[in-house]
C-alpha cells in the first residue's frame, strides 16, 4: 500500500496542478492560441439595452448616482413606479440571429469573441439556476443567448469567451455580505454560477470584471482558478483575465486588462489587451448617442497597430440593440477593419513585438512587429514627400534585404546612408489603403 501511495504521489509531482495561491497560478503554461490571435470582438448585450440611455451603468446611475439627465430620462418616458427589472420583458431579441452575428465577427477579422454572460445588474443570458428567474430563458426573449451565441461563433472557427461580473450592485446577499463582513454572496450565489458557466457553454475565456468593491479573498478567486486550471473541461485550453480582486487588478492572471481601453504604449512583460469600445462612451447600445463619438475606422486600425506592437490584444466592443440587431454604423466600421486586416494581417496575427524598438526613433507614428526573418513597418501617416525615413529599423537593412508594401505587394527600392534608411514608396493612388499602411522587410 505504501508503495502505492508514494507511485500515485510521484504521478502527481509529474502532472503537477495549479495551486490555490497567485504565484501558481501565474507560473502555469498559458496556452498559446490567444497571443496568436491578436483580434477579438466584446459585445455588450443586457437590460441596459433596452433604454439605451447613457451608458451601461444607466440602473446604478439612477438608483445611486442620481444623475439628473438619467433620472429625467427614467421620468418622462416610464410610468412612476417603474422598476429596472421591468425591462426584462422588453429585451425583446427578435433580430438576434447569432450565425450572422458570427459571420460579421469573422468578416471583421476577429479570432475570437467574448459574449458578457451577465453584467452587474444581475441578468443572466442563460439559464442559471442561481440568478431565480432572472434571466434570459425565463424572461425577455425566452432564449439561452450564451448557448446559441457560442454555438454560432464556434461553427465559424472562432474562440467563445465570456465576460462574467463577480459583484450585482444590488442583490440583497451582496449588500449584507458588504454590511456585515459575511460571503453569502460568493458561497451560494457566484462561486457556484461560474462553475455552472464553466461546466456548460466550455468557454476559452473567462473574462472577470465587477472586482473592485471587495479582495480577492471575498470572491475566493484563487480557489475557483485551480479548479478552473486543474478540473474544469477547458483546463488547458482556457485564460482568464486579472480583474479578481480590488488588490489583485493588473497584477495577476493570464491576461492584463487593469482598466477600461488599457494601452499603455509600450512593451509589457506580461501579455496584455486593451478592451475599447467603438462608441467611446458606452459599452452597450445608446439609441441617443451622436456620430462623432463613434471611433473611425482609422483610429480602430491605429489602436490595433500600437497595441500589437506592444505586446497587447485588441478587444473591440459594439452593443447590439435590444432587439439583438447591431446597428449599421457597428457593422460599417468592423467589415472596414476586417477588409483592412484581410490585406495587412500578415503583420498583425501570429506576429510578435520587436523587442528592441516598438516606434520608430525618428518618424512618428510607426510601429514595428516581427515574425520569422521578417519586420513589419506599420506606418500610419503617408509621408509627403514619398519616400518613408527610419532609424530604428536601420540595422535590419543588409544588402540583400528586400522591401515590400503589402498593400499591393509592390517591391520598393531603399537606401541606407548616416544612420537612416529611405524607402522610396509607390505612387499613393496604386494603393488600397487610406488608413495605414505595411512595409514588410525581408532579412
């Protein structure tokens, strides 16, 4: 028996699991697929789209923050008793087709997508039995969105993650465990439904937010990790992010995300993502927002080229309506981003940052990625003159390097003297591209 034991101890040193403390979690072996990704899609879908007023927040601006445009907005258009739980029946679903939705997602050059399973109003978009009704099956559009979303986006060849809140502002465990220093909460309510999210739709994400109210030690974060890295039916296979405790953001996980459109604009030790959305003020649908708070094409293909020039992921948001449609503009702007990527990919995925210099020293807006024996020169301004000045990039250059424009795969001519390289660009009208452009550099 003894001998048993000590062969059975020594099987598990050589598959050794994930510990519940930080340093082993962030000592495991992240799989690789995401960093090759490059290129995921964040959709906000909820309760708050149904208003589509303001924000996201809209339920804790009104009933908290008592912010008067909200508060006048609530008043004029809903009877005086209304409750924010009354939107559940309006969340009507009915253009909500999940296959197009996949086929925008891969059109706009996405290899992944992350669905917000339940925000922090506590509105689950599938069947929890822990969320007692409040949910998607239940009510609203009598659909489990998580299953038919992961189905679509799945059968496109993409990697399903969710996007899960720890906290709900105003579920009544939540505030006595805040009143009285108690876990109710997390015990019988958000422990187990993130086992139950993991157990049923296998995400390759788990994408945490909600953290910043209570530690880690309240959400008893490290405990669902190693079961999340050691038992779970995506153990090798899924990532989380850092947000798992008000001390732990930014410091821990697989991915840093530390606050809403992280980038910091230089290479990270750690992999990071910068998640933005595409109406910079809001993260879900808001039916009184203007065009020009909607980001352009051109700064969506400037933040994906600084971002993976700096090691980062880039993780686009769009709110669908509360009829599950997503608006044109939504759909404009990613087919753009895609058609730009299906030229100039070839820089962006499976590539890596050049350790050495990510911007050039000499021309501004030019980032540099690398993969194989090439370089990749992002330039994102055309220089008026025709011909596109590097320094950094200048110890690449041998005699036999060769230069090409991916945009029309062009070979142009160069020349290297004091320090700095010309490179002599095509006539602007024989290109594609008016947003940004790639040189790729042959070693």
């Amino acid at each position: 028996m003894r001998v048993l034991v000590l062969i059975l101890s020594l099987i598990g040193l050589a598959y050794s699991s994930v510990e519940e403390n930080w340093e082993s979690i962030d000592n495991r072996d992240v799989p690789d697929w995401y960093d090759k990704a490059k290129v995921g899609i964040f959709i906000h879908w909820g309760l708050f789209s149904v208003p589509g007023f303001d924000s996201e927040w809209i339920w804790h601006e009104w009933r908290t923050d008592h912010k008067k445009e909200v508060e006048d907005f609530i008043s004029k258009n809903y009877p005086p008793d209304f409750t924010y739980q009354e939107f559940a029946s309006q969340l009507t679903g009915e253009f909500l087709n999940a296959t197009q939705w996949a086929d925008l997602l891969k059109r706009a050059g996405a290899k992944y997508v992350v669905l917000t399973s339940k925000h922090h109003e506590g509105f689950t978009l599938w069947p929890s039995k822990y969320t007692y009704s409040f949910n998607s099956v239940d009510q609203g559009p009598h659909r489990d969105i998580v299953k038919e979303v992961g189905e679509a986006v799945k059968a496109a060849g993409l990697k399903y993650g969710l996007y899960h809140s720890l906290l709900e502002w105003y579920h009544p465990l939540y505030v006595a465990d805040q009143a009285n220093g108690t876990s109710y909460f997390v015990d019988q309510k958000i422990y187990p439904e993130m086992v139950e999210l993991v157990n049923t739709y296998k995400p390759e994400i788990v994408w945490s937010d909600g953290e910043w109210e209570m530690p880690d030690t309240y959400w008893k974060s490290t405990k669902f990790l190693a079961w999340l890295f050691n038992e779970s039916p995506v153990k090798d296979t899924v990532l989380v992010n850092d947000r798992w405790g008000s001390n732990v953001t930014c410091l821990h996980g697989d991915i840093l995300t530390c606050t809403d459109r992280y980038n910091p604009g230089y290479l990270l030790p750690k992999k990071w993502e910068n998640a933005m959305t595409i109406d910079w003020h809001s993260w879900g649908f808001r039916r009184n927002s203007n065009i020009d708070e909607y980001a352009t094409t051109k700064e969506l293909i400037e933040l994906l080229i600084e971002t993976v020039a700096c090691g980062g992921n880039i993780l686009i948001n769009v709110g669908p309506t509360k009829e599950g449609h997503i608006a044109p503009i939504f759909q404009e702007r990613l087919l753009q981003f895609g058609e730009w990527l299906s030229v100039n990919g070839e820089a962006i995925y499976e590539s890596n940052p050049w350790t050495k210099y990510q911007n050039d020293t000499l021309t501004s807006g030019v980032w540099y990625t690398q993969k194989e024996n090439s370089t990749y020169v992002s330039f994102l301004n055309w220089p008026q003159t025709g011909v596109l000045e590097l320094e950094a990039a200048t110890q690449l250059f041998t005699t036999s390097s060769e230069v090409y424009i991916l945009d029309s795969y062009q070979k142009l001519s160069w020349v290297k003297a004091e320090g700095i390289v010309s490179v002599e660009l095509p006539d602007r009208a024989s290109v594609y591209s008016n947003d940004a452009w790639v040189l790729k550099i042959q070693h």
